[in-house]
C-alpha cells in the first residue's frame, strides 16, 4: 500500500471519529418532564366552598353550562364539560374542564383541571400499485385526496388567571341574586304575579 494513501485513510477515519465524537456530545439528552414537577403547596387547581361536595359540584356544573361547556356524566362529585374551539379554518381545539368536589373542613375542597387538544386539517393522498409479471411493479396516485382532523399536541391548562376566572363564576353564582331572589332557588326565573 503507498505511503499517501495510508496516510489518506488514517486522516479519514480520524475526521470521522471526531466527527462521531461531537455530534454524540452535542446531543445532550433533555430532562424527562416529570423531573419539572414541583408540586407546590400553593396551587391554582383549587378552591374551597361552604357547600356540601354534591352541591359544591352542581355549582361547577352550573358554571360550565353558562359558558357553553357540555356536560359528560352523572356524578354528583365529579363534573366533566367540554368546549370546542376552532381558531382556524384548518385547526381545531378542545378544551376540557374536570371538577371534583371532595369534603374539607370548611364544606368542600374543588379541584378543577383543564386540558387543551390542539388538532390539524392534515390532507393524505391515497395511491395504489399494480404488479404485473415480468415487468414489475408500478406506484400509481389515486385522485382522491382525504383530509382528516389529526391530534397534534395535548397540554393541561397551568395559567393561574384561567383557574381565577373559574373560580370568580362560581363564587359570582353562589351569592348571585337577581333583585331580592337567589340563582338556583325556588323563586328564580318566576315573574312578578307568581307566574
């Protein structure tokens, strides 16, 4: 073998080690996202009430419907609503609302968690192959194009300020009259007269 090109194949294979060597060590791998969880004490997931948990959670479900959330289940202590968005022509979000009402000292402890579902317009095209022997196989495009709505990303809601406003309504419906007669009671909705 001549001198240069073993000299060659030496310089080669050092390049492409050192090449290995840095891209193994700029890969650094990122932190599991469990390692992130602080798990505070002071949190915006909760709020208390006066209310047993059954009626603390009908409250909830009061709130929910007001804003045009539908509501899945019958549980009188845990309360789901959905909402649909779609911000876009090709893009399309639900936000989902869970409530549980459990008992405390003071009447019930409710706990609420929102998740966020982001979705995508995303067009597939179809194709088909034919084989035919001793030719081969041939790929061709079928004409119709699917779309699709896709899930793209999944996220639970952690701004204080959305927790804030939802525990506002239910505070805001729990001592909420309408001239002398509370939301929710007997009275409500009934007109002058009894009628």
């Amino acid at each position: 073998m001549h001198p240069s090109s073993r000299r060659s194949q030496f310089i080669a294979a050092t390049v492409l080690t050192l090449l290995t060597v840095v891209g193994c060590a700029s890969k650094k791998p990122q932190p599991a996202v469990y390692q992130s969880e602080s798990f505070q004490r002071e949190t915006p997931f909760v709020t208390w009430s006066t209310r047993e948990p059954a009626g603390a959670c009908e409250l909830g479900k009061r709130a929910l419907l007001s804003q045009g959330y539908q509501i899945d289940g019958s549980d009188p202590v845990r309360v789901r609503g959905q909402k649909l968005f779609q911000p876009k022509p090709d893009e399309g979000v639900t936000l989902d609302i869970t409530l549980v009402c459990l008992p405390s000292n003071v009447g019930a402890v409710v706990y609420a968690n929102a998740l966020q579902t982001r979705y995508a317009l995303k067009a597939s095209s179809a194709s088909t192959g034919v084989s035919v022997a001793g030719i081969g196989s041939i790929s061709l495009p079928w004409a119709a194009d699917k779309e699709a709505l896709v899930k793209v990303g999944e996220e639970t809601v952690t701004d204080p300020d959305f927790y804030r406003r939802l525990f506002a309504l239910f505070e805001a419906l729990d001592g909420a009259g309408v001239g002398s007669t509370e939301l929710g009671s007997p009275d409500f909705g009934r007109t002058e007269g009894g009628r």
